[in-house]
C-alpha cells in the first residue's frame, strides 16, 4: 500500500473479500454491486490488481476447484489486508467528513444571502 492509500480498484476488492473467499468472476461480480455499477473490472484488470495485493500481503490464495473444467482459484482477506482496508476506509471518512461539513457551511451562507 502507498503513502496516498488503495486506489479504488483495490478498495473494492479488498471489501468484495471481507465477508468470504472469491473467485474471479466472483469478485468483479461484488465490485460491481458494491459500486453499484459505476465500477464493471476486466478480468485482466482484476488479476493484476490481485496480484499486487498479493504481493502486499493483502490477500492471498484460499483454494482452487475445477469447474467445468477450469480452475478456479478463490482468494482472501488476510488480516493485513483487513487492517489496510480499515486504514483506508477510516481516511475517506475523514474526507467525507471534511467535505460534508464545508458543503453544509457553504450551504447556510449562501441561504443567508438571499434572506
């Protein structure tokens, strides 16, 4: 993980994983739904994002299965990859915070105005 925090991409494989092991399809399917579709991942795209997760320490292999004939490989959340996903989702907070407070200033000033 970098200085600036996950990019989305990895946020949201990170949080696909948080309740159980996936495999490919399965995780650009989570991501999906928990971008609520602005998020559609390549699966070219998905492994190399995995394998940088991988390499972090993030998450790792679970098991593999063959279905119809291909192999399945399911990844998941290790606790690193747990407590980086917290990190980053305590970081937006912060943000979101930030920016809701200075909209809602912004807000009641401009009502003022026109008082």
């Amino acid at each position: 993980m970098t200085e600036r925090g996950l990019t989305r991409q990895a946020f949201l494989v990170l949080t696909a994983l948080v309740d159980e092991p996936r495999h490919g399809y399965g995780v650009v399917g989570e991501v999906e739904r928990l971008s609520e579709g602005q998020m559609r991942l390549r699966i070219g795209t998905l492994y190399g994002v995995l394998d940088r997760l991988s390499a972090d320490g993030l998450v790792e292999l679970d098991h593999e299965e063959v279905h119809q004939g291909r192999l399945r490989r399911y990844y998941r959340l290790t606790d690193s990859g747990a407590d980086a996903l917290a990190a980053e989702a305590d970081r937006l907070s912060v943000h979101v915070q930030a920016a809701t407070s200075r909209l809602r200033a912004r807000r009641d000033r401009l009502s003022e105005g026109t008082a």
